[in-house]
C-alpha cells in the first residue's frame, strides 16, 4: 500500500520510468546503493542533532526533564536499530517505508518537545530545530515521494504543536511559511537528485540492455560464445586465475530434434539452460552456450573431485526431470554428457587449452556409454 502511495506522487510528478522493468531495477538499485550514503549521513546528521540537545534541554520545564532526554536520545537507538536491518537482503521490501519512518522518527522527538516549550520558546526552537532535520532529511537522499511525505507531516504537527500552545495566530503563520518553505527547499531538491539520478540509471540500463542483446544468446538468456571469447581474454590476463570449467552436452539431441521437431528441441535446449545457469548462480559461476546443444560452465573453483561432485549433481537433475526421449540410446529420457577440467591441471591462464581438455573429456564421457561425468 505504502509503495502504491510512493508510486501516484512519482507518477503524478513525472518521476517514473515507462518501462515497468526500469522502474522495479531503479528501485532496487537505488535503495541498494544508499546504504552506505545513509551510513555516513546518519552520522554527520546525528552528530548535528545531538548538538542541538542543550537548546532543547534549556526550553522545557525541570519537572520533565528526564522525559526530555530520553525523547531526544530516541534517534539514536532507532539509528543504531535502523543501520543493522536496513542492508539485510530479506529487508529488501521494507527498505522504501523503514527510510520513511525513520526520517519521522529523527523528527519527532523535538516536535514532541515543543507541546511541553514555553509559549514564548517556540518561535527560537522551531527556527534552530529545523537546520538538523533538514541536515538529515538532504543526507538521506530520500526519494522524492518519501521526501514530500515526511516533510508534509512534520510540518502539520509545527501546525498543531503552534495551535496546541495557542502562538499568536500571526507568529505561526510566519513560522509556518518559514518552515514550508524550508522543507520545500528540501523536497525540490530531492526531486532535482532524483531527476539526475534517474536519467544516469536510464542510460545505464540502456548501455546494459545493448551488452546483453551484444553478447546474450535469444534462446536461452544465458551469455553466448562471443562473451565466451571476452571472458577469455579477461581472466588470461590475469596470471592468479583458478577456475574450473564444464563442457555440457545433451545426449542424442539431433534424434530428439528429429523425432519430436524442432520447437520441442528448444524447449530442451531452454530447460537444460536454465538448469545449469541455477546450478551456477550456487556457485557464483557463468554459464554460456556454447553452440547447438553444448553449454560452457565456469566455476571459481580449481578443485577437480568437487568440480566432479558439481558436475554431478548437474547431471542428475536434468535426469530427474524425466522429459521423455523416446531415441535415446541410453535411457528413454533426456540426459547430459559432461567433461570436467581444472586450471591446477596445467596452465591456469591458458583457458583455450582449458575448454579443450574439457571437450576432450566431454569424448571420453560419450565414449563411455553418455549419461556421465567425465574428469580424467
């Protein structure tokens, strides 16, 4: 709910994307990456904010003034409480309302205050309150939307805490359009950061849509034989580079094309795809096609008997999965021929030499009966 109500103001103030995929990855990038702006602006903000703790302290009566240091010191436990969750990934959909309510919080305490001033405090406090929460507010670098809320409320209760303490009807009108007119300040110019930073994520998501059609295979989605050749040359340059690789391919897949056609032998070519890149991604690896029905893995792992045990367990969820293949000349269901190789093998930067142990190995496991790993 709280995010519909984040996307209308965007959407009524021209601050979302037209391509819906755009908009859920600015997002989650945005609110990924502020993290560590809202690290070190917390910091600085409540570096500010506890300085003005003494003024608060001098403005409310001494009955209450244990109340009032335990009001203002909220911040800092809501901060220290707010920093520990907000970069925890299963927080991810809480990220947008946790920035809300904490810029609320930071607010309240010395709004709070204000129904226990003087009268005759008020207009002093209201004029040295606001430059922290502001400070805060900008070293957030709160959304628009979350910016145009939160000042929209702080500045209805300074309104209510001024009828409250019934201040001159004139003084709240001036301290009214004084503090508008500073939290608007604050809200124009989240929109003017978040107008910049949006055009920057566009020509990103641009430039890595043109990479992905440049060097993504159409069918299945996962980085075709030019990236492959990239990818190379990149880790040969470097002489650390240990690494295993697979060569993965789908047993007796010309009869499967034959026998059930060509669109069914896509739909194999996707599933097996999308297999291995799952399989991968557990091992923060890539996946290619490497042509037809041959599939390119790379793992940063140089262990040979665990690249194996990987490559297995690869071999047996395809064979699981049970999809018919009535012209195989093992079992009657699809299944997978894999060569392993380990960069401890022999030249770790040579990875052409690498790819071709591995198809060499790929031989020996189809040799060998199919439906098997092979790693030397």
């Amino acid at each position: 709910m709280f995010d519909r109500f984040l996307a209308f103001i965007n959407h009524w103030f021209h601050l979302t994307f037209e391509n819906e995929a755009y908009e859920k990855a600015y997002n989650r990038e945005y609110l990924k990456d502020s993290f560590l702006q809202n690290k070190y602006a917390i910091a600085v903000g409540l570096t500010i904010y506890l300085s003005y703790i003494p003024l608060s302290y001098s403005m409310v009566p001494e009955d209450i003034y244990p109340t009032a240091i335990s009001i203002l010191l909220l911040p800092v436990l809501f901060s220290v409480l707010f920093l520990s969750f907000y970069n925890n990934d299963k927080f991810e959909l809480y990220r947008p309302l946790a920035l809300f309510v904490y810029s609320l919080v930071i607010s309240l305490p010395p709004i709070i205050l204000l129904f226990f001033t003087q009268p005759e405090n008020y207009s002093i406090y209201i004029i040295n309150m606001a430059p922290p929460i502001v400070a805060i507010f900008i070293g957030l670098g709160l959304s628009f939307a979350i910016a145009v809320v939160s000042a929209t409320l702080v500045v209805l209760l300074l309104v209510a805490s001024g009828l409250y303490l019934q201040v001159p009807i004139l003084e709240q009108i001036h301290l009214g359009l004084l503090i508008t007119s500073v939290y608007s300040l604050t809200a124009i110019g989240a929109y003017i950061h978040e107008r910049a930073k949006r055009k920057l994520y566009l020509k990103q998501f641009k430039e890595e849509e043109l990479i992905r059609e440049t060097f993504t295979d159409p069918l299945t989605g996962l980085y075709n034989r030019r990236f492959l050749q990239r990818e190379i040359q990149k880790k040969e340059q470097d002489p650390t580079t240990k690494l295993g690789v697979l060569l993965i391919d789908i047993d007796f897949f010309k009869k499967y094309n034959d026998h059930y056609g060509h669109l069914k032998g896509d739909e194999i070519i996707k599933t097996v795809a999308q297999t291995a890149q799952d399989f991968t991604e557990l091992k923060e690896g890539m996946a290619f096609r490497y042509g037809g029905e041959e599939f390119v893995v790379f793992l940063d792992e140089s262990n040979l008997e665990t690249l194996c045990q990987f490559a297995d367990h690869l071999r047996q969820k395809v064979e699981t999965l049970a999809i018919e293949h009535q012209t195989s000349e093992t079992i009657n269901i699809v299944t997978l021929s894999i060569g392993v190789a380990s960069s401890l093998e022999g030249e770790s930067n040579n990875l052409t030499n690498l790819i071709q142990l591995a198809d060499t190995r790929l031989y020996e496991a189809k040799t060998a009966g199919r439906n098997t790993v092979f790693c030397g």
